[in-house]
C-alpha cells in the first residue's frame, strides 16, 4: 500500500516537518481568538504554513 509525501508549496522540497498548534490569531475587545491546527515548515526554504482545524474564543 502506498504513502503519500507532504510537499512544500513554495520549492516543491519533500523535506517538511509537521506538527500540531495553538496560535492567537486576532483579539476581540476582552476576548482572545485562538486558533487549532496543523503547522508545516520547510526545512529548506523555510516557508511556513498554518492549517486552522477550530477557533474558539476566551477571556483575555
């Protein structure tokens, strides 16, 4: 059975490490938007990307 490669968008390098995060992505007066998902990072060109799974919202 076969696998798949994760390929970096910007250089086309398979050498991309993945990872799962939190980023706050914007504030809301008190509150803080966060955001879950998925960050990759090129280990050769070093461009970054960020996939948002959810967002939710607490008390800053």
């Amino acid at each position: 059975m076969g696998g798949f490669k994760i390929i970096c968008s910007q250089c086309g390098s398979d050498k991309v490490i993945e990872k799962s995060g939190k980023n706050k992505i914007d504030r809301l007066g008190k509150r803080v938007k966060y955001a879950e998902g998925i960050e990759r990072q090129c280990l050769d060109c070093d461009n970054e990307s960020f996939v948002i799974h959810r967002t939710w919202c607490e008390k800053g």
